[in-house]
C-alpha cells in the first residue's frame, strides 16, 4: 500500500524573501517623521502669521485714519497761536489753550494739552485711540513733532510718517 501524507494542524508559512515581507509593512524613520511634523509647522505659521498680520494692518489703517482727523486740529491750534503772538503786545504765545476761544479742541480719541513753559502742545490718546497714553508733541519754538509712546511693542501707536510736514 501505498503511504498517504497526512496533512499538518497547522500549515506552514509559505517561504518568501525578506523584501517582500518589508514592502508590505512600510514603516516611518524617526527623520521622515520629523521632517513630515516640521513641513506642518511651517504651514500653519505661515497661515496664522499671515492672517495675523491682514489683522494688524487693518488696525493700523484705522489708526491711522483717526490721527488723520487730528491732525487739522493741531495745525488749527498752531495757527492760532501764531496769529495770537503776532497780535500780542509782547510777542508772546498764550499762556492756555482757552485764552484763543478755539471751543472744544479735543476729540474722542485725543485730548490737547499745551504747557506754555516749554512752548510744547501736546495731543494724548485716549483709550477710544486703541491705547491710551500715546503723546504727540509739537515744540513751537523748533516747529518739529515727536511721539512718545510708553509701551512702543503693543499697537496700535503713531508713526512718525503720519506727522503732518510742515
């Protein structure tokens, strides 16, 4: 009689090279998946700080926009108290801002101060500015603006581009 094969409880693997067994299990290296993890991250600080800054430069218009609409005050101011000294019989400015009946000179986003010693007229922003304490001063005697702004790094704050030339 012939011998049968008996078949095995458990079939044996099929032999096959180390390759294949390789190409179906594709594993990621500790370096793909960092470069993968940095592409990401540059994409989406590239996404935020782009939005981030359509953000600060619509703020900055409306800044802008609104120290605009000062700046016809100061010059307002200026011209009074020009026209003050050439009238006076001294020669010399006023010694307050109400002595020119100019009414109400300040805003809702800038108040007018004017000290008489200094022969300085300052204009400080209010919190309706976007920041409070923004000083921009104008010196009579040298005819020159300059801004003072405690906290430069928070916006939105004067530039001295918008400073009226004269």
């Amino acid at each position: 009689m012939p011998e049968t094969v008996k078949p095995k409880a458990v079939p044996e693997p099929k032999k096959s090279s180390a390759k294949a067994v390789q190409d179906t299990n594709t594993k990621i290296s500790l370096v793909e998946l960092i470069l993968i993890l940095m592409l990401v991250g540059l994409v989406f600080v590239f996404f935020f700080g782009m939005k981030q800054l359509k953000i600060d430069k619509a703020n900055e218009a409306i800044a802008k926009t609104k120290f605009e609409a000062v700046a016809p005050t100061f010059q307002k101011i200026i011209a009074a108290m020009e026209s003050y000294r050439k009238n006076d019989e001294f020669g010399d400015y006023p010694a307050f801002l109400e002595e020119m009946n100019l009414g109400t000179v300040n805003t809702e986003d800038f108040k007018f101060e004017y000290v008489f010693d200094t022969l300085t007229l300052t204009a400080t922003s209010q919190p309706s500015f976007g920041k409070a304490g923004v000083k921009v001063n104008y010196n009579i005697g040298d005819k020159s603006y300059t801004v003072e702004d405690p906290a430069p790094e928070k916006k939105p704050t004067v530039k001295d581009e918008w400073l009226p030339q004269e």
